[in-house]
C-alpha cells in the first residue's frame, strides 16, 4: 500500500505543477491537499524535492508570483506565503568546489619554467595575429 500511496503523491503533484501553468484554478491546492492527506493516512512522508513546493500551513501550490514571494538575502531563501502569510526561512550552502567543476576553481598558477608575459606582450601578440589575418584576405 505504501508503494500505491507513494506513486499518488508523485502523479498528484505532477498534476498540480501541470495545472498550475495552465490556469490560475484551485486545482493545484486541491492536488497538493489530497496528496498530504494520502501520505498520513498510509503513513508515507511527501519526498523532499516536494515538500519545497507548497505551504505547509495552508497546503497552497506555490507559483512563484503569484502564491510565494521569494527573497535571497545573505545566503538565506526566504519563502512567504501570499496566502496565508508564514514564512519559511532556510539556509543556502555555499556551492562545493569539484574537480571536474573548473569555472569556479581559483586560478592555478603557471609552471615554473614557463616565462611570464606581461600584459603589454600579449597585447603585442594579439595585435600582429590579427594583422597577419587582415593581409591573408
């Protein structure tokens, strides 16, 4: 029953996100309301990715806009219900530095056996690469 009860919450939510773009009804409330109501009565917990996607005092979709208002102030999201009124606050994390995510990695230094240009030589170089291009035409 509970694998029935989970797989009801999954496709009641995708209807209330479907919903939501569609028209601005109470459709997406009902959905979200039916799906919390399916979930403590078997006992199944709504899944995380859902849980940020409705007020949990008033059970309203939230579409941002026009049921949330968001605000990002010092690392912290900050959600206010335009219906009812609550606030959930919540901590940001910083973004993890990986290995194989380099735009955000600081620079690495240039080996030591390779010569350092200054920035007047590389504008040098740049200028005779695009002479040499211009007289090719």
């Amino acid at each position: 029953m509970t694998r029935i009860a989970g797989e009801r919450i999954h496709r009641l939510f995708a209807l209330a996100e479907s919903e939501s773009r569609r028209s601005p009804s109470g459709l997406p409330n009902r959905y979200v309301a039916l799906a919390r109501r399916i979930g403590t009565r078997y006992n199944v917990r709504v899944p995380a990715e859902y849980r940020e996607l409705y007020c949990r005092r008033c059970s309203i979709y939230w579409v941002e806009g026009r049921t949330v208002r968001t605000r990002l102030r010092a690392g912290r999201r900050s959600r206010t219900c335009l219906a009812c009124g609550a606030v959930v606050r919540r901590i940001l994390a910083p973004p993890a530095l990986t290995g194989t995510d380099a735009s955000h990695a600081p620079p690495t230094p240039a080996a030591p056996n390779e010569p350092q240009l200054a920035f007047d030589e590389v504008e040098e170089e740049a200028r005779a690469e695009l002479e040499d291009g211009e007289e090719g035409e």
